[in-house]
C-alpha cells in the first residue's frame, strides 16, 4: 500500500458485476436496474463497486487517519478513498457507538444517526450518485427509515425528494417527511416500483431504490454500508461473529464487504462470520439459501417488523453469508419484542426491525460457535415502530399524595 492518497481522494474505479466478477463497467453513470451484461428476464445481477486498493492507505484506519482531509471524522469524510465520490454534502453520518451489554456481546446502535437509521450511511453515497449525474432530484419506494433518510440527504444536497409511502408511515418517519418537504404519495405497495420507474423515465428523478425484478438495489448504496464494519474493526478488531437484522441484505453485503476489505489491506487476519437475521414470516434469503439460489421470492405474513419483512431476496446477502461461513437465522416476532425488551434495559430504545440482530445471536443459543466477542447491530430507533405515541397510563394525572405514590412504588417494587 501506498500513503499518497488523501481522505478526499475516491479511489473507486469501476462497477463490477456480482453475477460475474470479470464484467466491469464504468464508475459513471451508476448502473441503477443491475448488471445489463448478466442479468436475465428472471434474475437481475447487482453490481458493486471496486477500488484501486493498491493505491489506499493503511493510515486511514487509524487516529492520524482521521484528520487527513477538512471535516474527516465527520461522517463518511474520513472513509472517503474507499467510498464512492461523495458529492453531496454530509450530515455527521456514522461514527455511532459500540455498547457492551455483557458475555462479550456488543450492539452497534446505528440508531445515532442523523436521521436516527443505519440508511444515513447509504444515502450519503446514493444522494452523492444523484449530483454526479446531475439529477434534480431522486426518487425512493419506502415507508420508513429509508424515505426518511433520502429526504434529508436530498434537503441538505438541494435536491427535491418523491417518497412513495404507504398510508400506514409510522408516526415519526412522517414527521421526518414533513420536515424536509419531500413529496410524500401514499400509493398501494404494488404499485410503488412500477411507478416510480415511470417517474425515473418522465422526470429524471434519481432512484434510490430497487427497479429491478430481484432486489439489486443501488449499486452505490451499500459501499456506505462498509463503514459499519470499518468502525467495529476500529473499536473492537475483528469480532469472531456480526449478526445483521436483515431484509434486502444491504447492509449484510456493506459489513462483509467492509471486513473482507480490511483482510485485503492487511489489517485484519480474518474476517468474521456474518449472520442474517429475518422475520420468520418471510425470509427470502433464507430460502434462497435453502434452495441453492441466487436468490428468491416468499410470501411474507403479517408481521410488525415492517422494515425487514422483505418479499424477494438479494444476490448480496446470499454472497455475504456464504463468503464468511455465517447462517440465515429466522426470528419471530415474539423473539424480536423479548430481544427489544433486553436492549431497553440496557437503555438502548431499538424498532422492532432493529432488535432482529440480538433476537438471532439468543435464538441460535449453542448453535452458532463464539470464539471471541460478537456484534449485533440495531439498526433504528424505536420512535420508528407504528403505533409510537402516548400511552394513557403515562399521560393520566396521579394523586400526588403521599399514600397513593407510595402504593405505587410498592406496586413496582421500590420500598420505602
């Protein structure tokens, strides 16, 4: 390696193709319905992008690394040469902390971001994508941490934001919307993909989500992803297991990639064994694991972790969890609330969605090996959960008396 680059330097090269690794295209423009060359009518190819990894410095890992460039520290900045050209303007995304809550387990609260979701680390980069091609504005298929995101990514870039939502948008993701002033249309959910290729091809909006018949996803997206894994490396080494909540895999991808990265450069000895975690009502990459395919599509029940209860599947996810030896682990709803349960009382307030990574490590028990500490990632704050509001037992007047607060303290076990 080299030390002649800068953090304001991308170093990003091409788009590469996950169907078939020796087809490459440009950088530009990004490649937003997958790999023309590979995909079929059944089956659409995500692309990644790649590097000249010769060229990175190893001093980006480290402290002095973190003051190479103006505002490096300050979001994806400092893991510019490894992210793709970051044209838009930042909002501090990342940087979140890694808690221990005991027995060698650690949770990476992504809810710390500015828009309180891991999805700030992919709309950086998305929304950057967006400049690069000179488009007025992107457009985004989501009804939660997703839409809220790409709205402020978009109101910090100057650039208008669509957001085709659901009429059921938890309370706090609309407020998110509003505030940004993104065009919210409530649309059926069938009816979001088909539409919004048509506004990409009648308006020039730039798609920040999926248009393809299996999910691919941006092909920017989840590079910022990566530096998930880059800050559990710097804070912790390589984990022996990360356990992902996971729907699309975006982020499953983004955290394998990351550490796969690190080996690469030589600065982690291995890389560790990444583990997705979904709804047992859906699970596309499960099955798709099961089936010995790139990837699938389920039929989803009803269940209340809406921002992971994903119909069709990922190439990604299938490749992240192979590539690291990990597993595809299906939690119910039930494990999720007792996981949710754990982490507020470790004063962690998670979405249900979030709480799937610490649901997969205590439902695998013995099954997965831990030699050494484990990350679960939660990936969203619990404002983001439908139904959030206030709860008349907190909002109804108490006697102020000493009797009747003294009954209630013993109610709750506190002696006076």
């Amino acid at each position: 390696m080299t030390t002649s680059m800068t953090a304001g330097d991308s170093l990003a090269t091409s788009q590469r193709s996950l169907g078939d690794p020796e087809v490459r295209h440009p950088l530009w423009p990004p490649l937003v319905a997958g790999c023309p060359t590979t995909s079929t009518d059944t089956i659409a190819h995500p692309l990644e992008v790649d590097y000249a990894y010769d060229k990175a410095s190893s001093a980006l890992f480290t402290a002095a690394g973190s003051d190479t460039a103006p505002g490096a520290g300050a979001g994806h900045n400092r893991w510019a040469p490894l992210l793709p050209p970051l044209l838009a303007p930042g909002l501090g995304e990342g940087g979140t902390p890694l808690i221990g809550i005991g027995d060698g387990v650690f949770i990476k609260d992504e809810s710390r971001n500015p828009t309180w979701s891991h999805k700030d680390r992919l709309n950086r980069v998305t929304t950057s994508a967006a400049v690069g091609v000179g488009a007025s504005g992107i457009v985004v298929a989501s009804s939660g941490n997703h839409g809220a995101s790409a709205a402020a990514y978009a109101a910090r870039a100057g650039l208008r934001c669509v957001v085709l939502a659901s009429a059921d948008v938890p309370p706090a993701v609309a407020s998110f919307l509003n505030a940004y002033g993104a065009l919210v249309l409530p649309v059926p959910a069938a009816d979001r993909w088909p539409l919004m290729r048509l506004i990409v091809d009648r308006t020039g909006l730039h798609p920040v989500s999926n248009l393809a018949v299996t999910h691919t996803g941006h092909p920017f997206g989840a590079e910022g992803y990566k530096t998930v894994a880059y800050e559990i490396f710097a804070d912790l080494g390589v984990p022996s297991a990360v356990f992902v909540p996971t729907g699309y895999g975006e982020l499953l991808f983004g955290v394998w990639k990351g550490f796969t990265e690190l080996h690469r450069l030589g600065l982690a000895e291995s890389v560790p064994r990444i583990h997705a975690c979904e709804p047992a009502l859906g699970g596309p990459l499960h099955a798709a694991l099961r089936q010995g395919v790139p990837a699938t599509r389920v039929d989803v029940g009803d269940s209340d972790a809406y921002g992971i209860d994903c119909p069709v599947g990922s190439i990604r996810g299938v490749l992240a969890v192979r590539g690291s030896g990990g597993s595809s682990l299906l939690v119910s709803d039930e494990q999720m609330r007792a996981a949710q349960a754990e982490l507020a009382g470790h004063g962690l307030w998670a979405e249900l969605s979030a709480a799937a990574g610490l649901a997969g490590l205590r439902s695998a028990g013995q099954e997965v090996e831990r030699e050494g500490p484990v990350v679960c990632i939660s990936t969203s704050s619990g404002f983001k959960d439908r139904g959030v509001g206030a709860s008349p037992e907190l909002t109804t007047p108490v006697d102020p008396s000493w009797d009747e607060v003294s009954r209630r303290l013993r109610a709750a076990g506190i002696r006076d």
